[in-house]
C-alpha cells in the first residue's frame, strides 16, 4: 500500500472512483459524471497548499484523498477541507482511515491548523469514522442541498491540530 501525490495516469481512475459515489448520490452534492479532463481542472485550480493524493495497492489505484482550501478569502489560509473516496470494492479495510491520517499530516506539513469535513447527515458510517479519527461535530446545515429529488442535511466536522 503506497499513498503517493496523483499524476495525469491516476485522472481517470480517480474520476471512475468518485463517479460511484455521485451516481450513488450519498456522498457528495456532485451531480455531474466525471472524466480525467475534471480532475486535470481541479488541480490547475489549486494553490500550493491544496493536495490530490492516491492510494494504491498493486500498482493500482483504490481510492484518493483531497485536501482543499476552505476558502479564497485570506483570512481562512490556516483552514481547508478534507475528503476521501475509496472503489466501493475497497471499503471496511481500513484504507480510509489510513489516508485520512495521512491527509492530517500533511495538512500539518502544508501549516494549517483547522480542518473541515462535511458529510451528509444519513452517512452514519462517514460520521462515526470522521469523530474515530478527533474530528468533532460543530452543527448541522440543515436543507442546505438538494439531491436525489430530496432536500438533505450535511454534518459540519471539524478538527484542530496543534
């Protein structure tokens, strides 16, 4: 198991990945499928603290963390926001943990010092990992998206590092 920062070859597995989970519609407010030209986007967007890494095993790509500014403003450069998604195949492993720890590293090498994680409310699972690995509940947006023809609630987590 290697956790490495992702390259152009890694795009499209990527994209493959995080299409489960927008066609699955409990994860993300993501409606739209992606291909390897997003992921490219995403990463001529960032600045020089925001990361994409991927988790393979065998050479083969099973998963992908982000770490994301939380704002453009400059008064939140010490926060950003973390995400992780692993091939449905690769779940209750424990390889999410394992790269969630890892983003929290990083997130202390890159000098933030607060970190955001918003999860829908129905993902218990998604919740409970979050506050297994210090992260804890600062509220609940309630209605703030709509997905799957219904209006959903998202968790707001938070961790602060030393």
């Amino acid at each position: 198991m290697t956790i490495k920062i992702a390259e152009p070859a890694d795009f499209s597995k990527i994209a493959a990945i995080y299409n489960e989970y927008i066609r699955l519609g409990n994860s993300t407010m993501e409606e739209k499928i992606h291909d390897e030209k997003d992921i490219a986007a995403w990463l001529e967007k960032f600045n020089k603290r925001e990361r994409l890494y991927v988790m393979e095993v065998a050479d083969e790509v099973i998963g992908w963390g982000i770490i994301k500014r939380y704002s453009d403003r400059n008064g939140y450069r010490f926060a950003a926001e973390t995400a992780v998604y692993f091939a449905s195949s690769q779940l209750g492993k424990g390889y999410g943990s394992r790269m969630k720890k890892y983003l929290i590293e990083q997130s202390r090498l890159l000098e933030y010092r607060h970190l955001v994680a918003k999860i829908f409310a129905k993902n218990e699972t998604s919740i409970q990992y979050n506050l297994k690995l210090g992260y804890t509940i600062v509220g609940t947006q309630k209605n703030i998206g709509f997905k799957n023809g219904k209006w959903q609630d998202v968790v707001i987590l938070q961790l602060l590092l030393d």
